[in-house]
C-alpha cells in the first residue's frame, strides 16, 4: 500500500545545480574561455 498513488502525476526529483567552476575547482575564471562563459550568459 506504501507504493500505490492516489492519482495525480508522479513526483520527478531532478538534480541540484553545481556550478562549473566550482566542479573544476578553478580558483580564477578565464574570461578568454568562451565555452565556459557562453553557459552563464543570458
């Protein structure tokens, strides 16, 4: 009974966002780095 659903849509969890630099863990950002910076700009 845990596992059946009363109808409705199920529940989708999606992943916490990380930022890149901090993946990489770069201590200064290169602004000369257009694949990086083209992910950040609007």
């Amino acid at each position: 009974m845990d596992k059946e659903r009363t109808g409705g849509r199920p529940v989708k969890r999606g992943r916490k966002k990380v930022c890149m630099f901090c993946v990489d863990r770069a201590e200064k950002i290169d602004y000369k780095d257009i694949a990086k910076l083209r992910k950040c700009m609007t």
